[in-house]
C-alpha cells in the first residue's frame, strides 16, 4: 500500500506550522517593539492625563472633597508648591502611583469656575516634566429652611435665588431640624406630645425614627460637617427628685439602618451638658457641662481631655481646629490638637456690648454687638467682620424695630445668614419648646461684596451649626 498520501499530508502540516510559529514569533516581536516604542515615546514626553476625577457638587456642599487626576505613569512625589488654585483656597496635595489628588480642606464657593494647575510633573524614572491643569464648575448652592405655621410647619430646600422653594417634609409641629450630606432629620413633637426624631432622604423621602432613649426631650440638635453623624440632647420627662436623665448629650449615625442612639458620657464628669459643638472633619466634640468643666471627647465619650473651665462656646470654624470659648474674664481661641490658647483679639474700631461671635477659617470672626450712642444703646444690631489683627468692618445693621436672632456662615464662609424677627414689638414668640417668634427673615449676604443676596421667609437655614436662640 502506498504512503505517499499520509507522508505528503504530514509534511504540509509541517510546514503550516512552522509558518504559524514563525508569523505569531513575528507578531510577538512587532508588538513587543511597538509596546517598548510605546513606553519609550511615554517616558520622553513626560506624564499625560488619562482621566480627572471630581465631584463638583460634594466640593461645595463639604470640606474633604477631592479632585484626582490620573495619568500615563507613575508619578514623582508632588510638592503642594508645585500646585495652583484659582480662585485661591486651602489644599492639600497626595500623590500615589500614576495618581494625585488635591484635597480642598474648606467646601468651594457656589457657581464659580476652579482650574487646578500642577506644574513640573515628572514620573518616578525621571525624563521631562509636564503640567496638568483642570477647569470645572460649582452648581449653585442648595440649602434648607424652615417655616412654621397655624396648622402646619415645613421644611424646603431652596437655591439662594429665592423663587425654587420645594417643600421636602411636612409635620404639625416641627421643634428643629439638621441636614447631613444624605440625610434630614427632624425633631418633632407628636400628636400625643412625644418627642420624635425622624430621619428621611434629602428629598423627604423614606422616613424612619430614632428610637429615643425614652419619652422626654429633644434639643440642641447639631450634625456633622462630615458624614452621616448627629447628635442631640435628651432629658427624661418625668425627671425630678428621684432622678432621671437630665441634658445628656447622645449621638446616632445616619448611615446605620438601627438608628440607635449612643450617649456621650466622659469618665468622671458631669454628665448634664450646657452645650457641645462637633469638631470640623473629625467625629469628636467639644462639650461644657453644668458644672463649668470643658471637655475634648471622642464620639462616645471616651478619651476625654479637661480644657478648663469656661462659661459658654462661641464656635469653632469650619476647615479649623480653634475654638472660641469664653472664660470667666475674657474670650479665648483655644487650639483643640495642643490645647495651646491666645486671647481674642479685640475689634477696632471697637463695637458695642457683644451679642455672638463666630470663628471664620481664616483666623477672623462675625460678631454681633449693640450699637451705642454716647455710651447708651440705641437698639439697633451692628454685625461685622474682624480681621484676625481685630480690623472690623460693619456689613449689616438691624433696625431698633428688629431683633437678631442669630448670625451663621455658610460652609465655603462666603456667605453670611442673618436671622431676623422683624415689628420685634408686634411679632409674637410661639409657644414650641424652642420658641420663635411668628414672622422671621433669613437674610443673606455675600460676605466679598456687602450685597444683600436674598431675603427668605423661614428660619434655621442648614448652614447653622446650632439652633437659634
């Protein structure tokens, strides 16, 4: 029998692949030329951009945001020299493999167009440097107020342009509220005057309940700058002789579905809190009990350090550390990382008798003062901005027929909200646990011109950090 067939088809096998093998050694070669051409072009252009990550929205509304740019290779450790803002504001620079990211340590300001320029990027094996640059846009700012009214109260979110106002939660009778970055809650008092924290979206929606340590009530509500964290004080209802929780600070994340609340009890100390203030980008607090003691905490109460003693909390600025406290003699910036403290500068021109103060970032304050004439007040509000070397610049007087209530900076700082009762005679306080009077005024300026920007119907805008008083 012949073999010629089975021979013939062996060898043509044969040769197909050798060819197979010599076109995919081929193919091999060429792609790993093109990849080593590829890598070498790379490194002799210096890093590009392949990507920039930033949330315009979470930039406004928060301290903490980042923008990140991604690029072609690893990178060389970036100097926070090497990095330009405009406008200017506060950042921190981290770079990490073929990644850096600027974080902007206070929230941007609303409708403004940032560039982020980083100039003399070079990759970690060396070669040329280049520059990466980023322009983005803000949205315009959204925040919440509330008004209430003869049969109902409501909460609306609203821009600053004052004709968006959307109501987003509805109850008969609403004490307070806060705003977290995903969340609203509300302190309310029931049908059966209970005391009722309710938690929903941003948007009213999905409504659930704290579950209280037990009926009694609810003030001095706050939340965080950042994360889902609140807190509130909380007194039995039927305390009296016999004892009971009476202003006990406890705290509660939004982000956990049990919603259960945690009291703040340092060791040793009075557990009855006169006021508190979370501590900006951190989850500790700064609190004062009845008896005078000032206390550094961690969420828990745990980790407590003495501060001293003092009389009342002014404030602690957002994107800071400092808080301003005052003593039994006089007002002091106290640094919470070192406990290291400096007198408050005084204002000059000097003003009136003081009625608030509040920190700005910048080392300055807002203060309220009563305006005298020969040494007698005239029953007007002076409120103005002090320089960090005490320079103050009037920006607001109220009218002796107004009353301010309270004055609170927005989170960027560059907006001041100026709670006014106007016909201060004539305009009666309700009967809430935390009482208001019945006609009340946010009004809000723009803190770098002067100019009044909107005057809105409501009270509590969520920029606050504490209730009115």
């Amino acid at each position: 029998m012949s073999t010629d067939g089975p021979t013939r088809r062996a060898q043509t096998r044969s040769r197909r692949g050798r060819a197979f093998a010599a076109s995919f050694g081929l193919v091999v070669g060429v792609l790993a030329v093109l990849s080593l051409i590829g890598a070498v072009i790379t490194v002799i252009q210096g890093p590009r951009v392949s990507s920039v990550q930033v949330d315009a929205e979470a930039a406004v509304a928060a301290s903490g945001s980042r923008l990140i740019f991604t690029t072609s290779q690893s990178l060389a450790e970036v100097d926070p020299a090497q990095v330009t803002v405009e406008p200017a504001t506060p950042f921190a620079v981290d770079t990490s493999g073929r990644s850096v990211g600027i974080r902007f340590t206070l929230p941007l300001w609303d409708e403004t167009e940032y560039t982020v320029r980083i100039d003399g990027v070079t990759g970690v094996g060396g070669g040329p440097d280049a520059s990466l640059e980023h322009t983005f846009r803000t949205p315009a700012t959204q925040t919440h107020l509330l008004q209430r009214g003869a049969d109902e109260d409501v909460v609306f979110s609203t821009d600053l342009g004052g004709e968006n106002g959307v109501p987003v939660f509805r109850h008969p009778h609403i004490e307070d509220f806060r705003t977290t970055a995903g969340h609203l809650i509300v302190s309310v008092r029931t049908d059966d005057d209970r005391a009722a924290l309710i938690v929903t979206d941003l948007d009213g929606g999905n409504a659930r309940e704290v579950e209280l340590p037990g009926d009694g009530f609810v003030s001095a509500l706050q939340s965080a700058d950042r994360g889902e964290l609140v807190g509130f004080v909380f007194s039995d209802a039927d305390l009296g002789a016999d004892g009971g929780r009476e202003s006990e600070l406890f705290t509660v994340s939004l982000a956990d579905d049990a919603l259960e609340p945690r009291a703040v009890a340092p060791s040793g100390a009075d557990p009855r809190v006169a006021e508190w203030r979370f501590v900006p980008d951190t989850d500790s607090i700064l609190l004062l009990s009845f008896d005078g003691s000032l206390l550094l905490t961690g969420s828990e109460g745990e980790n407590a350090t003495s501060l001293g003693n003092a009389l009342s909390i002014q404030g602690i600025a957002r994107g800071s550390s400092v808080a301003v406290v005052e003593r039994l003699e006089s007002l002091v910036a106290i640094d919470l990382t070192d406990a290291g403290e400096e007198p408050v500068v005084d204002a000059e021109p000097s003003l009136g008798p003081l009625d608030s103060l509040t920190p700005l970032p910048d080392g300055g304050t807002i203060r309220s003062a009563a305006v005298l004439e020969d040494d007698v007040p005239t029953g007007e509000t002076a409120i103005a901005v002090v320089a960090p070397d005490g320079a103050s610049e009037v920006v607001y007087q109220a009218a002796s027929t107004e009353a301010v209530l309270q004055t609170c900076v927005s989170p960027s700082a560059r907006y001041l909200s100026v709670l006014v009762a106007p016909d201060v005679v004539d305009n009666r306080y309700d009967t809430y646990l935390l009482p208001l009077p019945e006609r009340l005024e946010t009004r809000v300026l723009d803190l770098t011109t002067g100019d009044e920007v909107v005057a809105l119907a409501g009270s509590s805008i969520s920029w606050c950090q504490t209730p009115p008083q």
